[in-house]
C-alpha cells in the first residue's frame, strides 16, 4: 500500500516538475531585445506602452485580458498580422500591420507582450 | 566729494590699474562661466560618469535621436536642458544635486540601483516637462512649422487630439530614447499640461 502511495507521488512530483520546467522554459522563450526592436520598428510604442496608458491599451492591460486563455497567442498574432479595424476615441482605423513576415519574430512579440 | 576726487586724481595709478584689474577679472569670469556652461554640455561631461554612460546613454545609442537618415542627433543637454538663458543656468544648478548624489551618496551607482530609482528619475523629467511644456522638445520640434501633410493620417489624428485635449509632447512621446520605466505614464501621473 505504502508503495504505491510512494509510486503515486513520485508521478505527481514529477508532473509537476514537468509542468514548471516547461513554463519556465516557455519564460525564458521571450527574447526580449528582439520583441522590443520590432515594436519599436513596427510603430507599436507610438499607441502602447508597457505599463503607462496610451491611445492602445498598455502591454500589461493585454497580458492580463488574455491571462490564462488558450487562444491568447493566437489571437494577438492575428490582430498584429491582418491589421483589423479598431476604434480610438469613437473613431474607426486600421490597427498597424506588425513589420515582419517572420513567424517566429512575430510569435516571439506577441509572448513578450503576454509576460509583460 | 572734491576731496575724493582729489585723492583718486592723485592715486590714479591705482584707480586704473583697478578699473583694468577689475574690467579683465570679469571678463576672465564670464569667459570661464560660459567655458563652464559649454563644457558641462557636452556629451562628453555628461556621460564621463558611469552612471549615466552605463545605464541611459547605453540605451540612447541607436534610437532616432543618436542615430539616423540625415545625421542629426539630439544629445544629452538637448533634451534635458533648456536654451532660455535664465532657466539654463537655473538647470545647471539644480544639477549639482546629482554630483552630490554621485559623490556623496552613491543613490544610483550600481546597475541594481539605477533599476530601483528609474520610475522616479523618470517622473522628474516628465514632471519638468509637463510644466514647460516640453520646451526641449520643441526646441526643435516647431508645432507651427510642421508640415501636416506629410505627416501619416494616424500622426495628423493624434496630433489634432493633443491640441484638442491640451496634451504636450511628453504625454505621448516617453521612453523613447531611454528604456520606459514599469508604472503610470505623464497622463496619468500629471493630467493635463499647464
């Protein structure tokens, strides 16, 4: 009985290790250099700011809108890619299309935004 | 008063030498004030400490005011202290503030330090600039000299809101040639400008 116990908790104990090590490597994905280069090339800073209010809603506003939402990355890759109509005081414009036709540069903008 | 101008008439070896004396010490001053003025505004005196080369001048280097399509650059002093003669010099003082925190209390001598005071370094200017309403920026920056219709439909639009809502160039343009600090922004903190 003991045994098993043991053998139970060994897995939970390793799941979990599992789990931590795959967020924190997930953590450590964003480089943050990069994504703060193409937002800054892409014209991003001009509306959004990490934490201070803007014309855009602050990274940290968008982080925690999309806190814990599966469709979160994929979500903000399609607002930055297709560049859909937002609204700023009442008045309708096109959201800027991120600078860069590199996935991977894109995603890794969107994650940094998502840790902010 | 005749007896004075007797005894300066018959001193005038003296009077002159302390009218010359006196006229080439104060040249002397004015010339080693505004050496003074000009050297303190330097790049070169302005990151000769670590505090600064290591931390916001390392950050500035390659953003649009350093570096560009013409050349043109905005140094330290451009942005962070006035050309009006009076608030120059009132700048300049206020700035001995910071060699009293380089030498005597060391605020921001590590890299960990710098981190922890950012936000409120940051609201310094901001706040500075609330009041005067970016008068560094616009040193350069003529509001009446820009050519709307070059500028994007978005730059034109947020533009038009500014003027509107009474907003000054900080209130939008922050953390632009430095790193933004984590916290509320000049909107926020300061509302509208004066």
């Amino acid at each position: 009985m003991n045994t098993i116990r043991a053998s139970h908790l060994l897995k939970v104990v390793l799941a979990m290790s599992c789990v931590g090590a795959m967020l924190s490597v997930q953590a450590q994905e964003v480089d943050v250099a990069a994504a703060e280069a193409l937002a800054k090339k892409s014209n991003c800073t001009k509306c959004h700011s990490v934490s201070a209010k803007k014309d855009g809603p602050a990274y940290k506003v968008t982080a925690e809108k999309f806190k814990g939402k599966a469709d979160a990355e994929a979500t903000l890759i399609k607002h930055l890619k297709t560049g859909p109509k937002i609204k700023i005081d009442g008045v309708e414009e096109e959201h800027q299309i991120v600078k860069s036709k590199d996935d991977a540069e894109i995603k890794n903008l969107v994650r940094y935004i998502l840790s902010r | 008063m005749r007896g004075l101008l007797r005894t300066l008439r018959s001193r005038w070896k003296l009077v002159l030498a302390l009218t010359v004396g006196g006229f080439l010490a104060s040249a002397a001053l004015i010339v080693a004030g505004a050496a003074g003025l000009a050297y303190t505004s330097t790049e070169a005196f302005c990151t000769g400490c670590h505090e600064m080369r290591d931390t916001v001048y390392a950050e500035y280097k390659g953003t649009i005011h350093d570096q560009n399509r013409t050349g043109v650059r905005a140094i330290c002093t451009d942005c962070h202290v006035p050309r009006e003669p009076v608030a120059l010099i009132k700048r300049k003082f206020e700035a001995s503030g910071e060699l009293y925190h380089h030498f005597i209390t060391g605020s921001i001598n590590t890299p960990e330090k710098f981190e922890a005071k950012r936000y409120e370094l940051a609201t310094h200017v901001w706040k500075r600039m609330k009041e005067t309403d970016s008068v560094e920026c616009r040193n350069c920056h003529k509001s009446d000299k820009m050519n709307v219709e070059l500028q994007s439909a978005k730059a034109q639009a947020r533009h038009a809101k500014a003027k509107t809502e009474n907003l000054t160039c900080i209130d939008c343009h922050f953390g632009i040639a430095h790193k933004e600090p984590d916290g509320p922004g000049p909107q926020e903190l300061f509302g509208k400008a004066k």
